[in-house]
C-alpha cells in the first residue's frame, strides 16, 4: 500500500513496507531511485534497531543475545497508517513476538512526514514499552537517482557540506566491517566529487562532518539537501563496482559492527538510550531546489 502528501511544491509517496518514501517530485521531477534489480531494488529504508550488519548476525543488548539482518527488521515489516493530512501522514509499527525473539525489547515506532516548502522533515518518533532500557541505533537510507538532470554524468556531481569541515572516514574490513579507525578523507575545495569508484569497497562512511550536505552539479539547477542535526555520520553508498545510476545519502546515529566483534549494542559510544515510559524523536530532512 502506498500514502501520497502534496503541497504546492513538493509530492511525496510513503509505502507501508517499511513506512520508506517510494516517491519524491519536485515540479513533476522524480528525484527518488525508483529501484532496479539490476542494482538495488531498495529506495529510502529506514535502519531500526541497527544501522549496517553485526558480525555473524549476533549482538547482545545488556547482555542478552540478538539476533538481527542487515539495518534491522524496520525496513521489512508493514506500518500501519494512523494519521494523514493533505501535506503531512504519520506510519507506525509495534513489536511482536517475531521482533521480540530477534531483539529482546518491547517498542513502538512511528514515522511522520511533514513537507513545508520544498523540504520534506522527518520525524523517526520511538516509545519504550519494556521494563527494561531502550537500547538501539537509527538511520535513514534515501536513494537519489543520478543524475537528477538528462545531459549529466553521475561524476559530473558534488557534495558540498553546509559549513567547512574536515570529514574522517570509518575505514573498512576486507569483509566490510568496521575496522575502529579513521583516517582522513581528501575533499576538492572542501567538496566531494562524486566518481563509481568510491564505491569499490562497498559504503563510504564519514565522521567530523557538518549536520547538512548537498548533491550539486556545478552550474545546473537541481539539488538534493539532506539535513541532519542530530546524526552523528553520513555515509554514501551505491551498489560496489558498478556503474549505478544513483546515490545514497545516509545519516546515521552509530555505525555498523566491527570485525570479529560480537558488539554489545549499550556500549557503542552513539547508542541511544531510552527508559521505560520514555521516548526518543529524531527529525532530519530532504530539501530539493
């Protein structure tokens, strides 16, 4: 099933496996990755209890076993609409037994999505139903496709961050693990240009990066702006070594395992905490000119 939201400027559909956006115009444009298998057949999944891939499948949360996919079960479950207004809807999805006998936490976790102008703000909005602590990571994962104007090259594009930074990047395994370190990430007058070959040893996952950045070819119109004031990395990602026709912008609150590790999900330094009765709201946003 699909939801659609509209304002004078922006249209936007959100789909209930995963409560994920399947479409985003701007003037009749579609700026979103439509999907293909050839590549990816994802779009714009949201990363709930984790962000990336544990190491063998397994973590522990205050000690007792999980077991959990790829950026979580979120993405993969049907959400259920509770809300919608001609320019904003709000999605949700409870636990049940399946999630609980993978992560050992009763949560309910709703998605909102508010469009003002040519920005569309989302709001990741979860509640602790346990007696016990809250424990999880959270990321979004929207796919832009490449490039945003016919006459273009996926490296005839940019980053550019909302203020002068110098970005780390999280370096990888040989099995695409976390490895702990970070080293430097070369910028062009501060900016990334964009080439496939970033892309050979899978995502690029930077820290010590501004809260924004922007997806620009230099002397054309259309842009996507993903802001992201309270993630701490960005990573950027499409399918390894190819020449897919699309970019992700992905910020993310703490990153994936590292190699080896059996990761307690408490202990990672971004893991965010919340108490029963409590809640947890994450807000970041996708503006196009």
């Amino acid at each position: 099933m699909e939801w659609s939201i509209s304002n004078q400027i922006l249209t936007v559909a959100v789909g209930s496996l995963g409560g994920g956006l399947t479409h985003l115009q701007k003037g009749g444009v579609e700026y979103l990755w439509q999907g293909d298998p050839a590549f990816w057949t994802g779009q714009a999944p949201h990363l709930f209890p984790i962000v990336g891939r544990l190491t063998g499948g397994k973590a522990t949360v205050e000690g007792e076993p999980c077991s959990l996919g790829g950026h979580g079960f979120f993405r993969k479950r049907e959400a259920a609409l509770v809300e919608k207004t001609t320019d904003s809807l709000t999605v949700e999805e409870v636990w049940d037994e399946e999630t609980y006998a993978q992560y050992p936490r009763k949560w309910r976790a709703a998605l909102t999505y508010r469009l003002e102008k040519n920005t569309v703000f989302i709001t990741f909005h979860v509640e602790n139903l346990d007696e016990k602590t809250l424990w999880f990571y959270y990321g979004g994962h929207p796919g832009f496709r490449m490039p945003l104007e016919d006459g273009l090259d996926f490296c005839d594009y940019r980053l550019k961050f909302s203020e002068p930074c110098a970005p780390k990047q999280m370096t990888l395994s040989d099995d695409f693990f976390m490895t702990g370190d970070a080293v430097p990430f070369p910028t062009e007058n501060g900016e990334i240009r964009l080439r496939h070959s970033l892309f050979d040893r899978d995502a690029v996952v930077l820290t010590d990066v501004a809260k924004a950045v922007t997806l620009y070819a230099p002397g054309h119109d259309r842009s996507v702006t993903v802001s992201y004031p309270q993630m701490t990395y960005l990573g950027l990602w499409h399918t390894p070594k190819t020449r897919a026709p699309f970019l992700c912008l992905e910020p993310w609150v703490d990153v994936p395992a590292r190699q080896g590790v059996v990761e307690e999900i408490s202990k990672k330094p971004h893991a965010i905490a919340v108490e029963p009765g409590a809640s947890y709201e994450n807000t970041w946003s996708i503006t196009l000119t």
